[in-house]
C-alpha cells in the first residue's frame, strides 16, 4: 500500500513537471510573436496596438465613439411651436393648456404665386397663433374645418363702439363677420368666374385663408347706407371716418390701410376691421402700420 502511494505522487509530480515546461515553452512562443509583433511596427507600441484592433475588427472611432458620444438632434430641445391660425379679423385666445408658441418662419424665398400665396401649399390640421394673437392670411391659413363662429369678446366690444357711435349720430352695423369654409369656397368661386382669378385674390381670399373664418373680422357700415357697404367710399363718409378714428379704442384695428397692399397681400378695405384687443390696436394704430408688421411676419 505504501509503495502504491509512492508511485502516484511521483506520476502527479512528473505530470505537473511536464504542464509547467508546456506552459514555458507556450510562453515563450507568445513573447517572441509579440516582439515580432512590434518590430513590424518600427517599435511602435501605440501602432502595434491599433494594428491588432483593426485586426480583430474593432477601429479606433468606434472605441471612440462610446467614449464621447457625438451631439445629435436629441441633444438640444427643439423649439415649441403651435400651430393654431385666420384671414379677416380679433386677438385670439389659445387654449390655457397650450404653451406660447415662436412665430412661424417665413423666408423670402418662399416662393408664391400671382396671388401672393405660396405654391403648393396645403391647408394645415391647426390654426396659427402668433404672440397669443390668431392668425389668418395668405401665407398662414386655417384648416377647413375650424369653425369657432363668431368671437363674444370681439362681438361685445363692437356694440360697444356702435353704442358710442350713435352718440354721434351714426348707426352702425356689421353686416358681414364670421363665415364658414364652405361659404368662403362660394363667395371666392364666384367672385372668380365675375372678375377671374387674379382679380378676385386682390380683395376676396380664397377658402382656408379668409380671416372671417376666425370669428374675429367685422366688416362694419352705417344702416340705411347699404351703398357704402363693403366699399371704399366708406372710408369718405362720417361714420366711415369716425370708425378709422376710433375703432382702435375698442380693440379694431382697419386690416387693409392704404399703402399696405404688398403687406397684407389685399386692395385697402376701409370697412374690414379685426379686433386684436386695445393693446394691440393702439400700437398699430399709432405706427399706422398692420398685423404682419407688428408680428414681424411678412
């Protein structure tokens, strides 16, 4: 029994013996491939190195690439816009959940057709809002289907400029505000086939781009006067004169003055007036400028 124990440890020592020369010898094998390694590489370290990686299928601007990440799209917050929009008349009120949008970007370039609309444009699924303010013109116009009616706050401010108004002895009248999509559509084909298209673009919009469809458009005349109705010999009568005066004191402002028919894309109006609240209004009344002016979005 002993001499059987013997034996085995002098096999187990012998079998370690030849493991750790095989271990050598392996050793040995690797260290001269790698000094060859190197010597290959004029005994460059760092290009041995890169050479093995790329040898293995992994390049240095992968390795990289996981260290720092290059900045993409997701790195910076993109800018809120809400789209929500209008083209004859009121300060619009966004919805209180809606956040304030930036401004559309209009590019000089865009380009447009005799009508001053943009070529191929389609109708958008929200309407526009500009600094809170609803917007409606040939460049930002409506989706059919918005149809809000006619605006109280713009309504009740009217009367109110109509009950001063008697005061001096005229008797106003909106005789035209609020109209829906599918008027429009009516309205602007007729005016179409009486005077052809690029006529009727002059002082009629067409469907979707109409700021009566914004409920915030007054189109205002003196009763009994229906001759002076949505006509510019308005602008030449008292009462004409005296809304011009004194419409912006109610939050009206008169959409297309004279002069400004490469701005508002329309002929002057003297009887179109768009209530954008007394704020607004005097501001653009004083400047005797326009709602794509005081927008800065012409």
């Amino acid at each position: 029994m002993k001499k059987k124990n013997k034996y085995n440890y002098q096999q187990k020592k012998k079998g370690q013996g030849k493991a750790l020369t095989i271990t050598l010898v392996i050793s040995g094998i690797l260290m001269t491939g790698l000094v060859a390694w190197i010597g290959v590489n004029d005994w460059s370290v760092e290009q041995s190195t890169k050479k093995f990686q790329e040898v293995i299928g992994l390049s240095a601007e992968d390795g990289e690439e996981a260290e720092n990440p290059k900045e993409g799209s997701d790195s910076v917050e993109p800018p809120k816009v809400t789209v929500g929009g209008g083209d004859d008349s009121i300060e619009g009120e966004p919805d209180e959940s809606a956040k304030e949008p930036e401004k559309p970007a209009t590019t000089p370039d865009t380009p447009s057709d005799s009508g001053g609309y943009i070529e191929g444009q389609e109708l958008p699924l929200e309407p526009t809002y500009v600094e809170g303010i609803l917007i409606a013109n040939k460049k930002y116009p409506l989706p059919a289907t918005f149809a809000p009616g006619e605006d109280k706050e713009a309504r009740e401010a009217f009367d109110q400029m109509a009950a001063e108004a008697r005061l001096s002895g005229f008797n106003l009248t909106a005789f035209s505000t609020y109209r829906a999509f599918d008027y429009q559509v009516t309205l602007y084909e007729r005016y179409v086939t009486r005077d052809g298209i690029e006529a009727a673009d002059t002082y009629s919009a067409r469907p979707g781009y109409s700021e009566h469809q914004t409920g915030l458009a007054f189109d205002i005349g003196e009763e009994n006067f229906e001759k002076h109705w949505a006509s510019s010999t308005f602008g030449d009568t008292e009462a004409g004169k005296w809304v011009a005066a004194n419409a912006h004191r109610f939050g009206f402002i008169m959409r297309y003055p004279v002069g400004k028919e490469q701005v508002t894309g329309y002929m002057h109006e003297a009887w179109h007036f768009r209530y954008v609240g007394t704020t607004i209004a005097a501001d653009i009344y004083k400047n005797k400028s326009t709602l794509e002016e005081y927008l800065e979005i012409q």
